[in-house]
C-alpha cells in the first residue's frame, strides 16, 4: 500500500511540475481562472521530498491520522483566505475533491518562486490546473 502511495505521489508531483509544458504539448490550456483561490507551493528539503516511503499527502480531515486522499502535487490551490486547522491547510486535488495537507512545508508560490505568477485555473479538460502567464 505504501508503494502505491508513493507511486500515487511521485505521478501527481511530476504532474504538477511538468503541467506548464505538457499542457501545450497534450493540448490543455487555462480556461477560467480559479477566482478566489491562490497557488501555495511545497517547499520541502530533498531528503523529504524524494522518501517516497513517507510521501507528503493530502488527508480527508485535518491530522495525519486521517485517511489519505492522495499524494499532493508541489504546486497546489487554496482558498484566499486559507482555511486552516490544526497545523493543516485546506486545499483540493485535480478533480477538485476537497483535502488537506500540513502546513510544515507548505509557503505562497510567490515566496518560492519571486516574479513568477501562478493563477490557479479550470483547465480546458475541466479538471484543475496552474495558468503562468507571462508579464
């Protein structure tokens, strides 16, 4: 079971950092923008982010206790403001089922990546997705 989890991880943070450029290639494109919702970002050391047998992943409820959604992409959206408890943040996964993920390494996209705008959008397959317009 953790296999497929780390498997689930590894293909949902591949996902989540390839999606500017396979989006192009495969056709997909930001349609709407994700209004009141704001890109956050992973900020993990490597050790962390690459121990696929404890992948950092996204919970039905606030706590690691609870059951696991699935592994969460680097960039994901959250609500502006964020919906917080525990040391958790309340955010969605690409099919918009709602989730949760510790706040541990969690920093807004703009403080990792300065200059650099992510608009959290509805993707032209309906699914949730990142806009990075140029300036």
């Amino acid at each position: 079971m953790n296999l497929l989890k780390a498997c689930t991880f590894s293909a949902l943070a591949i996902a989540g950092l390839s999606l500017g450029t396979t989006s192009h290639a495969a056709g997909l494109k930001a349609v709407k923008p994700l209004n009141g919702y704001r890109c956050m970002v992973i900020d993990a050391p490597d050790e962390v982010m690459m121990d696929f047998q404890h992948p950092i992943e996204m919970h039905e409820a606030p706590g690691e206790q609870s059951p696991t959604v699935s592994g969460i992409s680097t960039v994901f959206a959250v609500a502006e403001p964020p919906e917080t408890s525990g040391g958790f943040i309340k955010t969605m996964n690409f099919a918009f089922k709602p989730g949760w993920v510790s706040t541990k390494w969690v920093k807004p996209y703009e403080a990792v990546h300065p200059g650099v705008k992510c608009v959290p959008s509805v993707m032209s397959d309906g699914k949730l997705g990142f806009d990075f317009p140029r300036k």
